[in-house]
C-alpha cells in the first residue's frame, strides 16, 4: 500500500527494564517487529524509554490511567516532519498511546498513525495529540 510506504519508521510503546526483565518480551516491541517485517520499514526502539516508576495499568481506573503516564520519556533526537507508526499490544482508555505521541510530537513528528493488537471497549477512545 502505497500510504503505508509513505510513513519513516515504527515506533513501539517502551516497557521498563524491570517489567522486560519479568516478561522477557515487550509485546508492542514483537507487534512493531513484524510490522516492520512486512513493511519494509525500520524499527526504532531508541526513541521512547519508560523510567519504571509508573504502576501496573490493569488495576487503575481511567482517571488515574491518564495519570499514570509519567513514567514515558523521549531521547533528544530530531524526528522532524517524520511520520511514525506507534504500536502498542492493547489500548484501553488510550493513556498510553496519547501520552507517547504527545512525546513523538515534541521531537517533530509530524504524523503518527496507531497500531493495536486488541482493545478492551468500544468508547476506547485516543485524542489526538497537540
């Protein structure tokens, strides 16, 4: 597809080291992977980083998901007009994925379109980024 070949790289939700450690595997990595695979387009894992500090998502309400996003960083690189494919393996209130492209956004990315394995509700709902 012709749109697709126009984006210049994947980019997953980070995981912390901790977490990496315990599961051996980020799964929004595997998912940007094979995407990558398929599409010819490279796979950048130095982008976003995750400090360890935020709490396990699955237990938390809404309110305290989209607080609970601080823990996401970006390295001081220039992405500037590049357009990215974000991955992340589940999408629930959308916290994670807005916080990310809102850090994507901050180093130049000038569109990002949003790749999920499964999503959890129908009112998941993602804001675009500022």
């Amino acid at each position: 597809d012709h749109e697709i070949a126009s984006y210049d790289c994947v980019v997953p939700v980070p995981m912390s080291v901790r977490k990496l450690r315990k599961r051996r595997r980020n799964p929004a990595q595997v998912i940007g992977k094979e995407i990558s695979a398929q599409t010819g387009i490279p796979l950048r894992t130095d982008i976003l980083w995750d400090d360890g500090k935020g709490k396990t998502q699955h237990f938390l309400s809404a309110e305290n998901r989209r607080n609970n996003v601080t823990q996401f960083h970006v390295n001081p690189v220039s992405l500037q007009g590049y357009q990215v494919i974000l991955c992340d393996d589940i999408l629930t209130t959308g916290s994670t994925l807005q916080a990310c492209a809102i850090l994507l956004k901050s180093i130049g990315v000038r569109k990002i379109a949003v790749a999920v394995a499964a999503s959890t509700t129908n009112d998941a709902i993602i804001k675009a980024a500022p």
